[in-house]
C-alpha cells in the first residue's frame, strides 16, 4: 500500500522502532486500519494515525516485538472525541463526532506512541579507543 510506505518512510526511529504518528485526509475507519497494520507488519514499529475530517477516528497499532498496548493507548483522546473504541494489544480503533472536540489536537499527540511504551535501547558496544 503506497501510503503506508510513504508513512512508514518518514517515521522516527525510537530505540529501534519506527515511530508513525499522523493525520490523514479522506480515510475512513477501514482505510486507517489497513494503513497501520501495514506500516507495522513491515517491521519494528509502533503507530497511531487520526482523520482530519468529521466523523473522528483513531487507530494505534503495533508490530508483535513492540511493547506498547495499542489498545491502551488512545483512550484518552477518544473519550476526549466524545466516541469509543477498542481493539486488542497489536490494532485498536476508535472514534467521536468530531475531531475538533474538547480541545483535541490537530495532530494525534505524541503520548499515543510514546517512546516510555517502547522497548529500552539495546546496550550499546563500548566505543573503541582513539
């Protein structure tokens, strides 16, 4: 799927997962889904993607070697939407009337993927001498 490529593409690396947080236009519940189960099958990689547009919807998910609760994660900013939602560890969706609703961001804020719900970096090798 050539969004979830351009999206995978240009995510942040947080102790070697790829991090994709995101708005998307014109994607409806299914289309977001897709996407974030896409993006994380193609690697180490947690993701969470809102719509820009009315009717609100989240999605968060994650590769199988990532910590993060997927379903955990967006609750807040869903009963923030005045929606619900839910899903399991991996994928989890939901959503409100409105994206606009109860002081929600224009962009899904960054605690949905945050690096505390990541793996801790690898110990790295020690640095060889000058």
């Amino acid at each position: 799927m050539h969004e979830a490529a351009r999206l995978h593409a240009t995510g942040t690396d947080v102790a070697g997962v790829r991090v994709v947080v995101d708005v998307l236009d014109g994607w409806d519940s299914a289309g977001l889904k897709a996407i974030a189960a896409d993006i994380a099958a193609r690697g180490e990689a947690a993701v969470a993607l809102m719509s820009s547009s009315p009717p609100a919807l989240v999605v968060a998910a994650r590769s199988d070697g990532v910590s993060m609760d997927a379903n955990a994660r967006p609750k807040d900013l869903i009963a923030r939407l005045g929606g619900r939602g839910g899903g399991k560890p991996a994928l989890a969706h939901g959503g409100g009337p409105t994206c606009a609703a109860r002081g929600v961001p224009g962009r899904p804020p960054p605690y949905l993927v945050s690096p505390r719900a990541l793996p801790p970096p690898s110990p790295a090798a020690p640095a060889a001498p000058p």
